[in-house]
C-alpha cells in the first residue's frame, strides 16, 4: 500500500492522536474528504472503478481457520482465482496470520513498523481505539450502498459499529459477536455425586470446584491432583474483558465503561474488588489453575482435553456454539470421556455476555483520495459477503480441501472400532471432508460462522448449511442466556495510554491474586501509576 499512512504513525507501539482533525460525528475523514468511502457520486464510482488493484495485504488473527497447517494455501489460491475472474483482472490476497493470545501486541507491532497491511481484523476494543486516529477509511457510504444489503440479516450489528464511531462507519462486522459459556465435563460431575442442574449460585459453583480439586473427579484413584477450573488468564484485555470467569466477576467490569449516561473506570469500582477477593480465595484454595494466570487460549483449552487429565480441570469457560462441538472432538480425540455440558448463568452472573462483534477495517492511506479504499471494499467485503462462493470460502474454506459437493465416501478413526465413523455423500450433496491436519476429524468452518454471519447464502448456496446438532444447541443455549457487553470507549488518551494502562491492571491482578497483597493497597498503586490517565480519558469521554 502506498507509504503515506506513515505519517500518521507514532514511534511507539500503539497509536495515538494522530491527526488535527477527528471524526466526532463531523461527517468527515481525518485527511477532510467530505465525501470519505462513498461510491454513490458518479466522480467517486468512476475513480474507484478505474483503480486497479494486483495485490490486497491482509493481517489476520486465529479466527481463519484456514491455517498454514490447515489448506490456507488452498483457499488462498481459490480466493485469488475467484475475485480476479469477478473483477476482470489478476488480484493476490497476501495473508498475515498472526498468533491469537498475541494478537494485540502483534498490531502495535505492526503498526509501530509502518509496514502497514490494506486490511485487517480488529477486536471492538482496539477498533474503538482506533477510530479517531485518521488509520482507519471511513467507509459508510460504501457500506450503506454496497450490494450486499440486499442480502442483510442482521442490519443492527453494524448499527451497533456505527454507534461506537459516532455515526460513521470505520470497519465492518461480518457476524454478530457471540460469547462464552460455562463448559463442565459431566464424568468430572458424575464422579463426585454432583448434577450441573444444581449449579444455581456462586456457592453452588464454588463448592463444584472445590469438590473437583479436592477429590478425585478423573477417577485416577488420587485425591487433589485436579483443580477445578482453568482460564485464559484471570482478567482479558480485550472486550469483553472478564467472559473467561463470569462467576467469579460477575456484576464488575473492570474497564471503561458507561455506566448511568456517565463514563467511569470499572476497574476501581467496588464490584472490581470483591471480584479480585474471589479470585484470591480461589488460588489460596488451589480450585484454580494457577497456570490462568499467563496460560493462552490455546494452551488452556489443550490443557482441558489433554489426554493425561492429571493436572487438568472440571470447568472452562469457553466460546459457544462452534466450540460446544470443538470441544466435544477434542475430548473425543484424546481418549478422554467427551460428554460435557453447559451450565445455565449463576445467579449472580445473570447472564453471559454477548460481545461487541470484531470488525475488519481498510487502512487509509492518506492522500485525500478513496479510490483505492473503495477498490479494496469492492474486491474484500463485497466478495467475503456475496452469498456465493465468495461467502462460501470465508465460511467454509476451499472446495474439495475442506468441503466438496462431489460424490465420496470416507471414514475417521478406522482402526478404533468405538470410534470409527463412515461417511458416504452423493454427487451434489455439500458436506465438509476431514480436516487436512486431521483426517480423524470432520473440518468445520473457516472464518464466517455459519450461523452468526449477517448476510444470507443465495441460489444453490443456500443448501450449504452444515452445523452439528451440538454446535445449534450450544448457540441456542447461548442466546437464551445472553446480555450484550458495554459499547467499548473512544479517547484519544486511552489509545495512547492503553498499554500503559494493562500494564497498571496486570500488576494489581497478579498482586492481588498470586502474591496476597491487599486489595486497597494494590488500587492505590495503580492510581498513583495510572490515575492521572483515567481522569484525562474520562475527562475526554464525559465532555463529547
């Protein structure tokens, strides 16, 4: 891309104020085109359709399935193929697959090198970061009047973007949010005379966990060598921050948030600290896997289905739907009992939390001029959202790599007589085919849920629809014990000082939690290091 964003960069990792000018609600873009993104002028069409793009950069987290290990290579060639016969020209989607825990030190990586990408993902939290940095296209004219409105579902996930950026549109959101919900492996339950229909109240959990790391839930014939729940850390730094251990946060939320038409830090609230006093007892009483303090997504949830359940735990909370069923697999894989259950919201919790959806933005270069912004709109979103098999790729990943409608017959697990399964499909029937990492397990989707993507499949594409029973259950169950997450803040001094600012939190919940220090006195700490901040940042977003 052309390296003129440079300018708009800072020196250190994340983004600050970037530009004079800023977006609130002026209608306008940081480099002032009053007609930003929009492809509804006959000026705007024809600069847009005369911009010729060979090559589109893309930084991406773990939510492309389609990794290197996992026929991207595949649905990368698909993707270029495909768009360059609809745009009558060759294009390359260059692919920058970033790992998921890292992702946001990944960015600010990123963008501290000026090496900048055309397109990229972004979690609600860092896009509300970036809104007012002049890094972002304001692409709402080119949303409101692209083709795949017709094909809408769910127009007010982008409502809701919109909201955030105070009426103008500065990356989309492909799929409603989702969230996390409580998984508990039922063997663990059954092992310890409980029943998840009794876990009703903190108490009720608590004593659930208790039960898990003091006796001997995985029936090895030892007693407290289990514990009874493990996270991706005690506290997120991505929106919506605590959805790894509702139960023990429950009304607290220990971010920025607006709260009775005022913006206050929730992380100095009273809920904050009896949420932190929770989590100490939990770690004294060893219920708590004292691995969540550093352990990623990957390496808690691996720790959970491991074959060796030495060391493993009863409880993860976890994606919903898609991962009911991934889960579930992976138990099944590792030879491990694989029946796990959701269990309803604890009283005190209420209700899950239903994140902000992750938009994907356009990188504006700078130079006042939206053609090539609205090339690359044309050739991304207006393909990702198709309702053909642009759409199919993103949801799915590549023909007859991850899903085929061509007559075959396959089997998993053939030489595992409990588990082997035979599949036999007919000519035109769609299906997935087993994971190219995998053959043992059934590939489920790519990028796009197909069950929380906004826009429909058209024509012959709307017969392709493959969800397990279990992954509708879990996104059943979810939605019928779901509230969505607090609108994530937009400060000039927030993004500058975010970093500073987790820093500040991660001290105090490591203090608190690990080492025993007092709750007052860890907040005290974290006042005198980042209070002064907080009052800039609430001072900004009370006065809009």
């Amino acid at each position: 891309m052309k390296k003129k964003v440079l300018s708009l960069l800072l020196s250190t990792a994340m983004v600050a104020s970037l530009v004079a000018c800023t977006n609130s609600g002026a209608g306008t873009t940081a480099g002032g085109d009053s007609n930003t993104g929009s492809a509804s002028t006959g000026a705007s069409e024809e600069a847009a359709s005369e911009y010729v793009l060979d090559k589109i950069t893309m930084v991406v987290d773990g939510t492309l399935t389609a990794n290197q290990e996992n026929g991207q290579q595949e649905f990368n060639d698909q993707w270029d193929a495909y768009v360059s016969e609809k745009l009558g020209h060759d294009i390359h989607l260059e692919i920058k697959q970033q790992d998921h825990s890292g992702y946001v030190d990944a960015v600010g990586r990123i963008f501290a090198s000026g090496d900048m990408p055309d397109v990229m993902i972004m979690p609600a939290s860092m896009y509300a970061q970036y809104i007012n940095t002049g890094i972002l296209w304001d692409m709402t004219e080119a949303y409101e009047n692209a083709d795949f409105q017709s094909r809408m579902l769910y127009p007010n996930v982008n409502e809701n973007v919109k909201a955030v950026g105070n009426g103008r549109l500065y990356g989309i959101a492909p799929t409603y949010g989702n969230g996390c919900v409580t998984y508990v492996k039922k063997a663990w339950l059954d092992n310890c005379g409980l029943s998840a229909d009794d876990i009703k109240t903190y108490e009720d959990y608590y004593n659930m966990l208790l039960a898990f790391h003091n006796g001997d839930p995985d029936g090895n014939g030892k007693d407290g060598d289990t514990y009874g729940v493990i996270s991706a850390g005690f506290l997120g730094f991505e929106a919506p921050y605590i959805n790894y251990l509702p139960e023990f946060w429950q009304d607290a939320y220990p971010a920025i948030y607006e709260k009775d038409g005022q913006w206050v830090d929730g992380f100095q609230e009273d809920a904050t600290k009896e949420a932190l006093t929770r989590l100490r007892q939990a770690y004294v009483d060893g219920v708590i896997d004292p691995e969540s303090l550093t352990a990623g997504t990957k390496d808690a949830r691996e720790k959970w289905f491991s074959n060796d359940q030495t060391g493993s735990a009863g409880v993860f909370t976890y994606w919903a739907g898609t991962w009911y069923q991934n889960l579930t697999d992976s138990l099944t894989k590792n030879d491990v009992d694989s029946e796990i259950v959701e269990i309803a919201p604890v009283a005190e919790v209420g209700a899950y939390i239903n994140r902000e959806a992750p938009v994907w933005v356009i990188i504006n270069d700078g130079d006042d001029d939206n053609s090539r912004e609205q090339a690359i709109f044309d050739a991304f979103f207006e393909t990702m959202l198709d309702g053909g098999f642009g759409q199919i790729l993103w949801t799915y990943g590549a023909e007859d790599v991850h899903w085929s409608t061509k007559a075959e017959s396959f089997t998993t697990n053939p030489d595992d007589p409990e588990k082997k399964k035979d599949y036999e499909y007919a000519e035109g029937e769609f299906h997935l085919k087993p994971s190219p990492n995998d053959p043992n397990t059934l590939w489920k989707k790519n990028h796009l849920d197909p069950a929380l993507t906004i826009c429909s499949l058209e024509g012959d594409y709307a017969g392709y629809v493959n969800q397990s029973s279990l992954a509708a259950e879990g996104n059943e169950f979810f939605t019928a014990h779901m509230k969505d997450a607090p609108l994530s803040p937009s400060s000039d001094t927030l993004t500058e000082a975010q970093g500073t600012i987790n820093d500040a939190k991660d001290k105090v919940v490591s203090s608190v939690i690990v080492e025993g220090v007092d709750v007052d006195t860890a907040l005290e700490t974290y006042k005198a290091e980042v209070g002064a901040i907080i009052d800039q940042v609430l001072e900004e977003l009370n006065s809009k």
